[in-house]
C-alpha cells in the first residue's frame, strides 16, 4: 500500500507427525519470476523462519521380526507412517507412534537386495503389539552388459537397452499369483507379470529400457510385488489378530554410461543444421529418426524441482520431484503414492469433491486436495454410539448432543456423564476425585482424569494370566480377560458384548467352498478368485462349507436369494469366516450372494455342480458411440474408447465368471489401401493393424499390436502400445506412434472400435463402431508455417488446443505429459488461437484466446495459466456442490469472489445468466483486483420458476499480454482474453419465510397464508404444514384428512 507495507495470509496443513518444525517465507523482490526454471530461493532478498512445535497424542508399538524359519530377523526397519526404527539381535522393536490410521512397513536390507512388507492402514488408537513373520523373495539377476558405450550419432541404439532375465525364488509356502516386476531407470519404467508358486521359481525378462545417453553411473532399480493383499498363516499381526499384507522385493544393479555427446558442445552432432537442440530424455526432440544425439547444453540451474533428473539425484535418490518415475504429480499418470493427493493426475480416478474435511454421500471422504478418498469412519451409521457421524439435524434425534467449539462451530457428540465407568469425561480436579477411584493428574495446560495404573482397576496394568483372571476390576459391567498368540499373551477389557464400533468399508476379499471349515482358498474345492484353480464348474455334488474372507463389514450370505448366515465383523480386522455347518449341494447350478450390509459390496458367484454353470450375457460393454475420439499430434494417435460400465470388468475389481474368460478392447485401422482391407471395407480380421487391451478374470492387463503379414494378423512385440484406464469415468485411451500404423499427415485412415467378452474361449458378446474415418493432421506439402508451445500450470495435460483462421477452426489438438502441444504444416495467416482447460483440475471453466497472432514461420506461444480463481456464493455461502435452496420470487444474491495469487492486477466483468429461474441476464459489474488481492462482485436476483435451475456466470478477465503469453516476437500485436465459465444449481420452492407450524390449531390463520402454508384436520392431529410444490396437490391449501402418522 502507500506506506510501503503488505501483508499476506497463509494457509497451510499441519505435518502429521510430532516435532520441532521450522516454518520458512522466501521474500522475492517485486515483479520477480520462477517460470524459467531458477531457483527461487537465490533471487530471495529475505528469509523469514519460526519454529513451529507440533504435538500430538502418541501410542506404544512393540513386537518382533522373524523370518519363515521362526528365526530372529536383526536391524530390520519398522516404519509406521513417518516414524521409524530397527530390531535388535533378538528381532524385537519397541518405539512411539503418533495416534492415527497408519500402515506398517518392515525391510530387511542384504546386500544389493531388500526385501519387503507392508499392510494396509491400521488404526492405532491404543498401544499395540505388531509380530512380523518376514515372508522372503529372493530376486537374482545380472544384467547382460554393465558398460554402454555409445560412440557416434548413427550408433545402434537398440543396443543400448537394459537386458536383464531376473530369477524370482519364492521361499515360502504362499503361491505369488499375478504379481508385478518393475524395472526403473533413467529413461522410464517397464513393467511385467508373472507368477511363482509356493517354494518355485521363475524368471522374467527386462528388455525394453534405455541405459541413458549421458555420461555417468546408474542403477537399475528392479521392484517386485504381491499385489493382492493376503493374511493366510497370520504374516503380520496386530494384538493377535492378523492383518493384511503384501509382500516385495528390490535388487539394484549398477552400469555405466560413455557417450560422445557432450551436453552444450556447441557442434552440430548430427549435421542436420541446428546445433544442441535435444533434451536427454529418449525422444527424437527434432523429428530427424535419431534420439539425444545432439544434447542441449545444461542452462539451467541445478536444483530439486526444476523438472530435469540429474545423474546425481538420479544416484543418491535425494530428489523424489524430479527422478520418481511415474510418481510425480502433474506427470499425466496416478501412481499409488499419488492416488489421494495428486489433484491433476488422479482426479479422474479418485473423483473429485470440494466439501473438504466432510464426508461425502458415496461413503468416501473429501479430503483436503478435493480428492475423494476410502474412509471407514464415512461409512459408519448415525446413532448413540456414534454421534460424530450424524449431521445436526439428526444429532438430538438419536440421543445426542450438540455442541459449540470456541470459533462458534457447531458439532454433534455424545454427552458422556463423568463417573468411576468414564473417568475421561470428569473436567474437573472436584469432579474426579468425587468418583471415588478415578486419579487427577496436573500438567502445562491444567490436568486430566483417569483410572489407577494398577489391576485393581485397570485390566491393561496385569501382567499374568493369573493376575489378569483374578483381577477384581470392572468398567460398565465387564471383567477382564486374557489373550494369547504365537508371540505371548495380554490382559484387556472384554469388551466383545457391547455394540458395534467405527465403521466398515464394505471389502468382500474372496468366498470359496471347502469340506473343512479351516481350508485356505488357495487349496479349496472351488473360489471366487480361482485362486484354487477351479472358478466353480463341474463340481461334484455334496456337502461343503461357505467360506468368506472379509475386511470390517457386516454382511448376508445367500445361495439362490435364499439367506444361509449373516457375519458381523463390524469392529473387526480381515478374517475369514465360515458357515456354522456344511450346505448341501445338488448337482445343478447355484448362485451364491455376498450382500454388504453397511458398504457398497454386492458380490455374486455363479457356479455349476455336474454342470458348467452358464452365466447371463454381459450386456454392460456397449461402446458409447457420442464419446469414442481419435486424435493425433506430430508423433502419435490417440483413441478413447468409451464403454458402458466398465468399473465391474476385472481390470476395475469386478469379476468375470470364470478363470478362462477374458474381455478385450481393441482398435483396427485401415491406412494402406490394396493391402488386408480396403478403405472404407467392414472386413473384421483381415485390417492393416489392430492394438488393443486384454484383460482376465484376475484383472492382469496387457497390451498387444498386430499387423496384416499377406495371410493373417501377425503380433509385433515391437511396438509399443501405452494404455491409460479411467475406471470411474468409463473409457480406456490406447496410444501408438504414428509410423508404426503407416499413418501421414493429410491421409485418412479408417478406424474400427472393438469390445469383446469371450467365455471358455467362445465368443459370447462383440460389439464394434465401424467406418470412422480420419484425417491426419500435420503439414500437407502446401504450408510451411508451425506453432508449439506449452501450457504452465504447471504442466496443463490434456488441456484443448484450437485454431482459428478467417473465424474457421483449421486445427485443435490436446497437450501431452509434459503440457506441449505442436501444430504443422499451417497456413501462414493471422489466427485466432484458444486454449481451453481440461475437467477436473484447478483451471477447469477456464479458456484463453490470443487474437491477432501472425504465424508466418516456425512459431512459439508459452501460456502460463492464470492463477486466478473465482468461488460463486449464494446469499453468501458457497455454492459449490449441489443444488442451493432459494425462495420463489423472493430476492436472493449471487456473487463470485476473485482470489488473485498472481502479481499482475486482474481488471474483471461478471456476466451473470439468470434466464433459466425466470429473471433475466446481467452484464454490468465490474472491479480491479490488485495482485494477491480478492475482489468480489455481485448481483441481486429473484427467481420466478419453481424447481431446480441453472445460473451461469462468466468471469471476463482483462490481463496483461504478458502476464500470461510468452514466444515468438510475432506476439507483439497480438491481444489476450481469459474467461472462466461455470454453472451452479439452485432449487427454488416455496420460500420459508413464513412458518406454517405457527398457525397449528388457527385453521383461518393456516389458509390466509397458503401457499405454502396447508390445513391438515383429523381425529389424530390438527395440523398446519408447508405445500412443497404444487398447491393443487392432496393435503395442500384444503381442509383434508391427515396423512396417516
């Protein structure tokens, strides 16, 4: 401001471990810029640090590591969320934890291997006791050549690609079905399956990654893992009961790089007239069919973040941002480190939602990223005993509470008497100690009751079984009992009688038929998964146990809609349960039903005895013609294939209906006529190329490319066909390179979308779009004009652009991983060039056009997206999810608040379209929002049309040229307009002004207000109640008989 001063407001989310914290300020000089890849921290002029304190309520965690053998496992790391420690020479490890859901991970270190372990979240709310059986994976391998010398720009470079055939020897007695080997190196990832059954080995081959094309040492790190969790012969237990968890391993093998190509030589290696202009990143940066064979010069400064790995942080692992392949956020791929914190690569996975910190209605949790993420304590019902989960209008309902915390929030909770049962309750020092058993303790911020540490009182304090079984203590009517496992025994309150607690996430793991009731799936008669080897046909009649392995549920187990046993797991860990007593089985078909009763789990397995049970036809894998697309930049197409409810296939965690079976969606071109089939021909088989996508009954993924040899369809190992599976959205995008189908710019090819479910190797449903017909884009041997360019928000994937010449669309394409787009072979001409940002990201509603931009050569456009964000309001509260309640003809204000983070001022006009709810459209406010500011405009309206409606807005926003538009010097005459376009829902009734239940017993006062107000006379209630809608309805504006109560 005029004196010189500023101030800002930051935000941000507390570390989730305790400790002393620094919390830093970088103090960058005005007009200051980091889009060129500087380290911010050297232009600050100014660091401002505070120490922070974190402090939170923490757990005991002890236990022991050993291996198969029962043997002691010594300086094993136990890793439980952040914290972390190692075994001694005994394999024991005592450590504390911060309270909270957290996952166990146990490594064992030997030599250049590591082997692994690690459950699903566990919720430590008390001090446990973790015993770890260390289930061991032995990978062996060398890699055929350790030295790769790479010595001229024509040199092979096929033979510089990582071969390695590594040897996985399964130790234990588990069988390793479908697991996943990932090779990792500085030029990307490959990934295999494969499976090693119990005490067995196999071997899998690496082949397909690049050693690298700079000078240095590196690693190829090798991951295996058991990707289905399991808890069969009790691996890893919490306080006995055993829990979930998958099993790894990691070699590393180290090689070495000599090149020529010195980065920033200043020669032009490859003679093709431009000097270091290629990135070191395994791509022909210059189209000229050689790659990383004339490297840029390193101008750049080195330091994490700047989006290039380095051979050093590439070696030490110190930079996570820019080395972790695949799990880097706004990489265009979700990986599971990713999954519920990386907003723009796995929104379209996770599914998005911006009531943060709240529970949604699918049962998920809308956490702080927008991401919808799994929540136990989101599935949980609305009683007494869980008052937190009720909303505030059912909180006094159901017996509870509602409170006000010290900002004036209100919060449901159970009101908990203080007294000798619920010492935790007493607030007071008086108040403790007139319980008569319960202990005030004093502390820093005043005290706390509790019971006494001793077994008189206190089950957890006895030692013995002895102690524990004599003990004289009690809690709301229970007594203490003793536990034992493998690993000793305890004393607890036993507690088994009372209700259920915190909820269940709905997870059926499997369901298996047995003659014994202890039978593991993997050596049943027939399973689910056809882990067994037998999915459920032909079996021999006769009597067999129902088996269920199961997560915290409760759940109905049917055969033929007929309910056999109902389980409740409701406070439980995985287990498995069995039916009380076998279930006799006739020869003929059965289905048997696994119905969650709390989650969303519906599971149904068809199975035949004496016969092969016939399931129904999928009628689920019609494409969804309006949504297939085709697209293609300068190297590669791209298709979407849309299907209609993909998220039940196996790839998704559906099912099939037997082991045999498997679905496919594929893709056929037609490009080079005479040859297989003809343009524009319908001849299934005989096409030029198909790629395409299988998956089977256990969802294992691969991908195949074929090509017409004269006779047949011919697989090509390769070629490279990159998939993507968005399962909640319904498609699948398959990527080729544009060489490999014969594909130039300007010819057509026809293409040919495929989806196919085949049962015991018969085809029982196809279904095909035939006949679409493309042309691809790129220069025609007419213009000699280009642009390309990137999209900064940082990278903008998938963000539409499209361009305009003489008011026509010429061109549109979409970024790629990286945010670049490119567009060849242009007209030169003065265009129109738009840019439209993708669903699901922080920019979505938002389109930037550049006017009057004269291409005439080889030209540049950098867009850097405007970090300027609009949040509409409704009578002053947010209107971002569903549909906000306002009055019939009864004014009501609508306004947009502009946060601007950048430094530019933002001069902004609001639209506003109120057509839809019978008012009228607005055009005419308008504000300056300074840098770093927020500005809000407004409008008042009044809807006249009951129902659910739609406001639109658009935000106009005036920016500077080069606030957000960077390139060639032909952008000089060139203008900027940025829109942000959205809608929200509103549902107008009867507004409730008025309350009806005033006039109760006034019939005359009632009807002088109807509507809303309706006269409701019997011999049980004499009634005034609000007209919902439509005042000719029954019961509404007439004297009428109740509605029965």
């Amino acid at each position: 401001n005029s004196s010189g001063k500023s101030r800002a407001s930051l935000k941000i989310l507390t570390p989730k471990e305790p400790g002393n914290y620094l919390f830093g300020i970088l103090i960058l000089p005005l007009g200051a810029s980091i889009r060129e890849g500087i380290d911010p921290s050297a232009l600050a002029r100014e660091l401002v640090i505070t120490p922070v304190e974190i402090k939170l309520d923490s757990v005991n965690v002890s236990g022991f590591v050993k291996n198969l053998a029962g043997e002691p496992v010594p300086n094993a790391l136990i890793k439980i969320g952040k914290a972390e420690t190692f075994t001694d020479q005994n394999g024991a490890f005592a450590f504390e934890i911060p309270k909270g859901k957290k996952k166990v991970f146990v490594e064992k270190k030997l030599g250049e291997l590591r082997h692994f372990m690690k459950t699903t979240r566990i919720n430590f709310n008390e001090s446990k006791v973790v015993n770890i059986t260390l289930y061991q994976v032995v990978l062996s391998g060398e890699l055929q050549q350790k030295v790769f010398n790479i010595t001229s720009p024509g040199f092979d470079l096929s033979t510089t690609k990582l071969r390695i055939e590594v040897l996985v020897n399964n130790t234990g007695p588990q069988d390793l079905v479908n697991f996943s080997l990932i090779g990792k190196a500085m030029s990307g990832e490959e990934e295999q399956r494969g499976t090693v059954y119990a005490n067995n080995v196999t071997t899998i081959l690496l082949s397909k990654l690049y050693a690298g094309f700079e000078d240095g040492d590196y690693r190829l790190k090798i991951v295996m893992e058991q990707d289905n969790p399991w808890n069969a012969d009790s691996y890893i237990t919490v306080d006995g009961t055993p829990v979930n968890a998958t099993v790894g391993a990691i070699l590393e093998k180290e090689y070495t790089v000599e090149t020529y190509a010195t980065p920033g030589n200043g020669l032009d290696d490859d003679s093709d007239g431009l000097i270091d202009e290629e990135f070191d990143n395994n791509k022909d940066d210059d189209n000229d069919g050689r790659i990383d064979e004339d490297l840029m010069g390193i101008a750049y400064v080195e330091w994490c973040g700047n989006g290039f790995c380095s051979a050093e942080e590439f070696a030490s692992g110190s930079c996570f941002e820019d080395c972790a392949v695949g799990d880097v956020c706004g990489d265009g791929f979700c990986s599971e480190s990713e999954l519920y914190n990386c907003y723009e690569d796995c929104a379209d996975i996770t599914g998005t939602c911006d009531n943060q910190g709240e529970c949604n209605e699918d049962g998920t949790f809308c956490n702080s990223f927008g991401l919808r993420e799994p929540a136990d304590w989101c599935q949980t019902p609305c009683n007494e005993d869980n008052c937190w989960a009720c909303t505030l209008e059912k909180c006094e309902a159901v017996g509870c509470t509602i409170g006000e915390d010290d900002q004036g929030n209100s919060f449901c909770f159970k009101y908990v008497e203080c007294s000798a049962d619920d010492c935790w309750a007493c607030d007071t020092e008086a108040n403790c100690t007139a319980t008569g058993l319960c202990e005030w303790h004093t502390d820093e911020w005043g005290g706390w009751c509790e019971r006494p540490w001793n077994c008189t009182y206190e089950c957890m304090a006895c030692g013995t079984e002895q102690d524990c079984l004599n003990s004289p203590a009690t809690m709301h009517n229970t007594s203490c009992r003793w536990v034992e496992d493998e690993w000793g025994g305890w004393c607890e309150w036993n507690f088994s009688f009372l209700p259920p607690k915190a909820g269940g996430a709905g997870i059926i793991g499997n369901v298996w038929l047995a003659p014994l009731n202890t039978t593991p799936d993997i050596n049943a008669t027939a399973d689910w998964n056809c882990w067994s080897g037998n999915c459920g046909s032909g079996l021999d009649a006769g009597d067999y146990f129902i088996m269920v392995d199961m997560g915290t549920t409760n759940v109905s187990v049917r055969v033929n809609g007929t309910e056999i046993y109902k389980i409740n797991n409701f406070d439980g860990y995985w287990r498995v349960f069995a039916s009380p007593t076998p279930y006799h089985f006739d020869n003929g078909t059965y289905d048997i039903e696994i119905v969650d009763l709390i989650g969303p789990d519906h599971l149904v397995w068809h199975i035949g005895f004496g016969v092969v049970p016939t399931p129904p036809l999928r009628a689920d894998l019609d494409l969804v013609n309006q949504e297939l697309g085709i697209t293609d930049n300068s190297t590669h197409f791209e298709f979407t294939i849309a299907v209609e409810n993909l998220s039940v296939s196996p790839i998704c965690g559906g099912q099939l209906d037997a082991l045999e079976d498997f679905e496919m969606w594929y893709v056929q071109l037609d490009s080079i006529p005479g040859e297989g089939c003809n343009l524009g021909e319908v001849c299934t088989g005989k096409e030029d190329y198909e790629l395409g996508l299988e998956s089977n009954a256990t969802g294992a993924i691969e991908t195949y490319f074929e090509f017409w040899n004269g006779t047949g369809l011919e697989e090509d190992k390769g070629v490279t066909v990159k998939r993507l599976v968005n399962c909640s959205q319904n498609w699948i995008k398959l990527w080729v390179e544009l060489n490999a189908v014969n594909a130039s710019p300007c010819e057509q090819v026809v293409v040919r979308f495929v989806t196919s479910y085949e049962d015991n190797g018969m085809e029982n449903v196809m279904r095909t779009v035939d006949d679409n017909t493309y042309t691809v884009s790129g220069d025609c041997g007419t213009s000699n004009a280009s642009l390309s360019g990137t999209v900064n928000g940082s990278y903008v994937i998938n963000a539409s652009v499209s361009l305009y010449l003489n008011g026509d669309q010429v061109a549109t394409t979409l970024t790629n991983d990286f945010g670049q787009y490119s567009f060849q072979g242009l007209q030169p001409g003065v265009y129109e060039v738009s840019v439209i940002m993708p669903e699901g990201t922080l920019f979505t509603g938002m389109e930037v056009i550049v006017n009057n931009f004269n291409i005439t050569g080889d030209e540049v456009m950098n867009v850097f997206v405007p970090h300027v964000f609009a949040m509409p309001y409704i009578n002053g509260f947010p209107a971002v999810e569903g549909a906000v309640q306002v009055g019939v003809n009864m004014s009501a204000n609508f306004s947009v608040r502009i946060n601007n983070t950048e430094a530019y001022t933002v001069n902004a006009t609001l639209e506003f379209n109120a057509t839809d709810v019978g008012d009228a459209f607005y055009n005419t406010q308008s504000t300056s929002v300074l840098g770093f500011d927020i500005g809000e405009l407004a409008y008042e309206f009044t809807p006249s049309l009951l129902g659910v409606g739609v406001l639109g807005y658009d935000l106009l926003m005036g920016i500077p040229l080069e606030g957000v538009i960077a390139g060639s010097p032909a952008l000089i005459n060139a203008s900027l307009e940025v829109e942000l376009s959205n809608e929200v829902l509103v549902n107008v009734t009867f507004g409730e002004n008025i309350n009806c239940s005033e006039y109760n017993g006034n019939q005359a006062g009632c009807l002088d207000n109807s509507p809303p107000c309706g006269w409701y006379n019997s011999s049980l209630c004499v009634d005034c109640r609000v007209c919902e809608s439509n005042p000719e309805e029954p019961y509404c504006g007439v004297e009428e008989t109740c509605p029965a109560p």
